[in-house]
C-alpha cells in the first residue's frame, strides 16, 4: 500500500464529519451519500497511492508516452543512421523524468551503439529545441543502454533520444526495442512503455527514411 498526504487524511474525515451531521435519521439518503464517499475516497487514494511507497519507492502518477520510434535510415549496413525515440510526459504524470532505459528485445542481429554520440533535445526528432545534457552507459551483462539526464526533465515536457548505432544491422527485418522510464529517487520505479518499432530492409531509399 502507498501512503497518502496528512491533507488527503483531514479533508476525507471533514466531508464524512458533514455527510453523517447533515443526513443524520435518513438512512435512505445515507446510503446514497455514503456510497458517493466510497468513490470519492477511493479516487483520492488512488491518485496519492502512486506517488510514493513505504520504503521511499517513487513512481509516475500516469503513464509516460512513448510518442514515436523512427530511423534516418532504414537501409541494412548504413553508418549514418541515428535513431529517434519521441517521448512525452503528460502534465499529470506527478514526477519528473530522470533517466530512461532502452534494450533490444528482438531482431536478427545485434545491434551495437556508440554511447558517446547520444543526443537527446527538447521537443520530436523533426522539432528539436534545446540540447539536454545527458550520460549514457552500456551494461554488457544485461544489454540495457541507460540514458540519464543531468536535469530531470518537469512533467509537460516531449523530450527526443537520439541512439547512434556504429551500423544498422547486417538483416533485414523488424527490430523492437523495449523502453523504460524512470523518475528522479534514489529508489525509483520504473515504468515500462512499451517497444519501439524499427524496420530494416535489404533495399532502401534514403531521402525516403530520412524524412519519414
């Protein structure tokens, strides 16, 4: 169970206080106002639930969006491909955003990155804004690439992460990267936003892949 603010607590005991003074002797309409409390206090819990653990775990409050996955180049072999990876974190996700967590979940081939050309701006891949300062590392164990930014990035924000891998893959095919976010806590939850999406071919068109 997660806890709740000493507020929450306060307001909860005011409005059942109010309920059980003003329908005092008419269990009818009692019913009724009671059953109302139930949702009520189940939606506040609910929202101030996510917040934060017992043992200091934090998490988001809603989902972080996974916008869009794309690359520059969709070729197989190509060098110069960047790939994109547009988030967003909705104004009532409750937390801002700390890092963010990618591995390669399928795929014919393993695709290798290097870590020192990992770019991340305000904004999508075809609007970016400011450059956000970021670290980024390779667990060879796991295969994870973690992203970490030096700014947690405040809710309301869409943020793009570059990956700049050393090739694309040798085969063609559907690769899924799975995409994970985390927000700031030194004990934080993460929440899985599901795969982004890159296909490769054994014929391309570049102006075609980079401007789709």
């Amino acid at each position: 169970m997660y806890k709740h603010s000493l507020s929450s607590k306060i307001s909860i005991s005011k409005i059942l206080s109010k309920i059980i003074t003003v329908n005092l002797g008419r269990p009818q309409l009692n019913l009724a106002w009671f059953t109302a409390l139930i949702t009520i206090i189940g939606s506040i819990c609910i929202q101030s639930y996510a917040v934060q653990a017992p043992d200091g775990t934090v998490a988001f409050e809603s989902a972080v969006l996974l916008v869009k996955s794309s690359t520059t180049f969709n070729g197989i072999r190509v060098r110069q491909a960047i790939y994109y990876f547009d988030l967003e974190l909705p104004n009532d996700v409750g937390e801002s955003l700390q890092k963010v967590v990618f591995k390669q979940r399928t795929g014919g081939d393993k695709i290798k990155f290097r870590l020192d050309k990992t770019q991340s701006y305000l904004g999508d891949r075809h609007q970016k804004q400011e450059e956000l300062d970021i670290a980024t590392f390779h667990d060879e164990t796991t295969g994870e690439i973690t992203v970490i930014f030096d700014q947690p990035i405040p809710p309301g924000n869409r943020i793009t992460i570059g990956l700049k891998p050393k090739r694309n893959p040798d085969w063609a095919g559907v690769y899924l990267f799975g995409v994970t976010a985390f927000p700031t806590g030194k004990k934080s939850r993460g929440m899985y936003l599901g795969p982004g999406r890159l296909q490769f071919y054994d014929s391309f068109d570049n102006f075609d892949s980079f401007y789709r």
